[in-house]
C-alpha cells in the first residue's frame, strides 16, 4: 500500500512495527519510551530504566531482552526478562527483592520459569498488537530454552480508581473474572495467561498502590 506521496504506508500484514533483540544502541531509546509510559511527576524516577541496569542485563541474559521499534526506528516497546525457579515465582514477593532491584543478577540460567520483569509499550502504539508480538516473543524464546512457565507480577493500573470502595483482591477477583477491566491484566489475560492471586506491596507504584496480580501461562 502507497500513500498519496507514494511512500509505503502500514498494510493489513504490516503493522507498522517489529520486535528485536535489544542492543547497546538502544538504552537512550528505551529511557525515552520510559517516560513517555511513566510520566513524571505521577511515577517517580524509580520507574525508568538508567543505563547501569540496562546493561546488566544484556550481561546477565542478552537473549531474553527485547524491543518494539517503528518502521522509523524509534524504540516504542520494550520486554525485560529473565529466568527464575517456578516455585520462587509463585511464592509472594517482590518486585525489588525478585529482581535484585531490576539488576537481573538473581537470574538463574537453568531456571524452568521465564519471568517478566517488565513490558512497555508507547501509549500511542497500545492496542495495536505491540504488546502481544513482545509477549509471543518472549514465549518462543522460554519454549525455545525448555521452561515450562512464564510467570509476573503484572500491574493493576485500574486499582487506584475504585480503591475507596473496594479491596485490592476483590477487584482482581472482578478482573480475574471478565466483570471490571483492567488496562493491564484484562490484556495479559487476552494473551493467554491467568490470574494466580494477588501480589500485594509488589512495587510503589501510584496507580496500583503497589499492588500487582500474579500471572502465569504454562508452556
Ligand atoms: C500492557 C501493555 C504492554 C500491552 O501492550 P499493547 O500493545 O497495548 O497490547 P496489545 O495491543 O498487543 O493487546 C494485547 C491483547 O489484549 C487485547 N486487548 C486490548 N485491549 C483490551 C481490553 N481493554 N480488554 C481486554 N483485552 C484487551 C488485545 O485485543 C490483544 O489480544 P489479541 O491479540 O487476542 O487481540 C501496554 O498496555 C502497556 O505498556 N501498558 C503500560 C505499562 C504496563 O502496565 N505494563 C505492564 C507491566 S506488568
């Protein structure tokens, strides 16, 4: 397909983007997409990535770090992985504590879970299949690798709304069932994964109130 200038323009089979390996070029490219997903002064700096943890884990598991990029080469997803023991991952945690504080230097290579320590994607590219492409990526490598899971602690975005009303385990539970939708579970849900319970105190976080869903698709 051509636009009226006659330059290629996104196609049914395009969508416009592709998913690839992260590399070194890439680190100010994902800062940027950070804070676009997590804009100050709402989400702290805590929630972008700085460039020492970023290259830690393209030391510790080079192969489980992908990124989302326009036809323009603009960085407008990213997925942080790394691999744990199953029965770690379905035990209550943290996200600090499970990550090394996002270092990935708790990675265990022979790990028979993937886990997800993050996934982005720019708000003006949500919901046009970035997010799933990210997420079958990281499912063809963990299958690749022989685990048998794919585990996280995945943000309840939609939780700050109706905390006044309701537990952070009722409205997962509502969730959990296809009655509330939440911009982030109902998503990871779509894609396949399901709702183990509820992660409370997981990370600071304004629009959960730190709590998270534990997800989980086995493989
Ligand atoms: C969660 C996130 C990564 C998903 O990325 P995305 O590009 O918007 O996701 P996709 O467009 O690929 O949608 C994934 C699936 O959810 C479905 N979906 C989209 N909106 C939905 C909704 N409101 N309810 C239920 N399912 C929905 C899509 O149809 C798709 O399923 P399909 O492929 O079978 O059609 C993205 O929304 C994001 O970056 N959010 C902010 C940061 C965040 O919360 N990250 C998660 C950390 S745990």
């Amino acid at each position: 397909m051509r636009d009226a200038q006659g330059v290629p323009s996104p196609s049914h089979h395009d969508p416009g983007f592709r998913v690839r390996i992260r590399t070194l070029d890439d680190l100010e490219g994902i800062r940027d997409l950070m804070l676009r997903v997590y804009p100050p002064p709402l989400h702290g700096p805590g929630a972008i990535w700085g460039e020492r943890n970023l290259l830690r884990h393209l030391a510790y598991f080079p192969a489980g770090q992908f990124v989302g990029e326009a036809v323009d080469g603009t960085i407008i997803g990213t997925a942080t992985s790394m691999r744990c023991r199953i029965e770690d991952a379905l035990a209550p945690h943290t996200w600090s504590d499970f990550t090394a504080r996002g270092s990935l230097s708790t990675h265990v290579p022979g790990g028979e879970a993937m886990y997800g320590v993050n996934i982005a994607v720019d708000p003006a590219w949500q919901g046009q299949g970035l997010g799933r492409a990210l997420y079958e990526a990281r499912l063809a490598l963990a299958r690749q690798l022989g685990c048998k899971a794919f585990i996280a602690g995945a943000r309840i975005p939609g939780y700050a709304a109706v905390a006044h009303r309701m537990s952070p385990e009722a409205y997962l539970s509502e969730v959990a069932a296809g009655r509330m939708k939440d911009p982030t579970v109902s998503k990871q849900m779509a894609v396949g994964f399901e709702v183990k319970g509820l992660l409370r105190d997981y990370a600071p976080d304004p629009e959960t109130l730190g709590h998270a869903a534990l997800i989980a698709l086995w493989l």
